[in-house]
C-alpha cells in the first residue's frame, strides 16, 4: 500500500519546530558532556562517577 508521507522529503515530514529542539536538545547534552570531561576525579567522585566513565560519556556525541 502506497503512503505518502513515507516519500515526501523529510523537512515536510518533521515540523520544523520538533527539529529545532531536537538540535537544541542535542547541543545541550554536548556542552553537559564536554563540561563533564572537565571535572576532576574529586568532583567525579562528588556526583557518583569515576574518570573511566566519565570520560566514557564525555566522548558521546548525542
């Protein structure tokens, strides 16, 4: 069965709305990950993690 929202191009299948905060949730997990990469093993320590994981998360990309 033909259904023709699976071949419109895919702008006209996501409202432009959902894809910009899709974008902005992405980039604000980035800037988390990266900020966590800064942290020392102390303030790791402080949240619960350890520096294998830590930097295990900040390599992440989304």
């Amino acid at each position: 069965m033909f259904s023709p929202s699976l071949h419109r191009p895919f702008s006209a299948r996501v409202p432009a709305k959902t894809l910009r905060r899709q974008v902005a949730d992405w980039l604000a997990r980035l800037r988390s990950r990266r900020a966590l990469g800064r942290l020392d093993a102390r303030l790791l320590a402080d949240v619960g993690l350890d520096t294998t994981r830590a930097t295990r998360e900040a390599r992440r990309l989304f």
